[in-house]
C-alpha cells in the first residue's frame, strides 16, 4: 500500500436493521446497537481512500475495530456492500473517533435515505461507514467518511440505489421465516431451504389494507397461488404457505407494499422447487 494512505479505518454499523415480521405479516422497525468491527486487509485491496460513490465491495468483516484497505468488486457480481456516500471532513486536528461517529450518524443516515430511497431502519440493508484513525487522517485525502450500504452475508447482486424492496421476491427460498425481514436468509434454492417465494403482488394506495382486505389478498393470491403453484390445495399438501405483509404501524415507512406468499416447511430440509411437487 503506498505511505501516503497509511493508516487504519474505523468501522462502524449505524444500522443492523430490524422491521417487518412474517407470518402472516406485520411488525415494527427500530435501529439496532452500533457495533464495532474489523476486517481484515490484504496488499491486493485498494485503500479506503480510492473508493467513491456506488463502487461495491467484497467482505467486510465486522467483528473487530479497523481496516486498512477494502476488495473492490463489480455490482453487477455477488457482493457486500456499495458505498453510498462519501463525505469531507474538515479540520486540521483529528476530531476523534466519537466526533467521527457522530458525523457519519447524522451523514450517512441522511445519504443512506437519499441513495436507497428509504431509511435504513425500513431497508434489507445495513447501514455502515468507514472513518479515518489518526494515523490516516495525517494525509489530507483520507479525511472523509465513506458510508456504505449492504449486508455482512453477502450475495448481492445490482444496485442499491433505489432498491426500497424489503421482502424476497418471486424464484427466491429462504431460511426460517420467524424473524423479521431484514433477519431473513435468502438461500440457494439447490440446497436445503426452508421456503420458496412463489407469489407477489403489489398493493396500491397510500393506505394499508384492512383485515378483511388482507384476508382476501392472502386468499386470493396465496392460497390460490398456492395450488397453481404446488398443484395441490394447500390442505391436501405437507408444505404450508406463509406470507410477508408491512403492518399498518409501518405502512408509510416500508416503501415494499407488497404481499409476498411463500410455500414450505418450518422444519426445513426442502431441496429444490416445489413447483408442481403435487403433495
């Protein structure tokens, strides 16, 4: 790495996101506990200081308290994070971790909204920044925090920018579903999963159906969905159906205003699609 961006970043989660509940849908969104965190770097990774708006990256381990550098990667590839913001500091004494933080807080949180199109609080993704320790912050170029949007899993694919869905979409399987949304593991339907997204549908108006409207939607395109979807009644099957719906206390947070039906088991083990299994 070169001398003139030496210097450890530290690494802080603003937002381990937690929000809308799953079966049958509704739930509450509040900011998690900030978290300290180090990953570890390798003289291959470019320096934090090279990284500008909508740059992706590889793994950030977020265990320990500081980095030197981050693996840059393609969005267009499987990834972790996309940074979101870069923001000046300015000063000529460094402020101080704590001072840091508090900027990143207030910045990050606010390019956060901007970039993605909601708060963190209500978004699949966790808000985290990157900021100079004092040794770094004695080259000028490194005096900026660079906020960052994504998952400690991993597995991204695209662009942040704009992406307010919170819940699976259609083709994909998932973990256990009794966690909120933001918890929810997306797997790899080839291996043991527990449930498969077979059914989505978007739901207008600024106003979150009533619980005679729900029930109908669940009918409607779950249920229903369920059969098309299996070939059996969801009575005659071993698999059950679930489904993710934004509570009325989150509507006009969750800008996901869909209804999506997943059909599965709680226990696990399913390998493969479940698409006209018939039982």
């Amino acid at each position: 790495m070169s001398p003139r961006l030496a210097g450890l970043w530290l690494v802080l989660v603003l937002f381990a996101s937690g929000c809308v509940a799953g079966t049958p849908g509704t739930g509450s969104a509040s900011p998690g506990e900030p978290a300290a965190s180090t990953p570890s770097a390798t003289p291959s990774e470019p320096p934090v200081a090279a990284l500008v708006v909508g740059d992706c990256t590889g793994d950030v381990d977020l265990s320990g308290a500081s980095i030197t550098g981050v693996p840059a990667v393609p969005c267009t590839g499987s990834h972790y994070y996309e940074v979101h913001g870069v923001i000046p500091v300015t000063g000529e004494a460094w402020p101080g971790a704590d001072a840091l933080g508090e900027q990143a807080k207030t910045a990050c949180t606010a390019s956060f909204t901007t970039y993605v199109g909601v708060a963190a609080e209500y978004s699949r993704y966790t808000s985290a920044y990157l900021a100079p320790d004092e040794t770094a912050w004695a080259v000028p170029a490194n005096r900026a925090i660079t906020c960052l949007a994504g998952s400690a899993d991993g597995g991204l694919v695209g662009s942040a920018k704009g992406d307010t869905l919170i819940f699976p979409v259609e083709g994909q399987c998932t973990g256990p579903q009794d966690v909120t949304a933001q918890a929810l593991k997306v797997l790899d339907c080839a291996a043991a999963h527990y449930y498969e997204v077979f059914a989505t549908k978007e739901i207008t108006g600024a106003k979150p159906p009533t619980t005679a409207q729900e029930q109908k939607l669940f009918t409607s395109v779950c249920q229903q969905g369920f059969k098309e979807f299996v070939g059996v009644d969801v009575g005659k099957s071993k698999y059950e159906v679930t489904y993710f719906l934004a509570g009325a206390d989150v509507w006009t947070k969750v800008a996901d205003h869909r209804i999506v039906c997943s059909a599965g088991s709680p226990g696990g083990g399913v390998k493969g699609s479940l698409k006209g299994v018939k039982k």
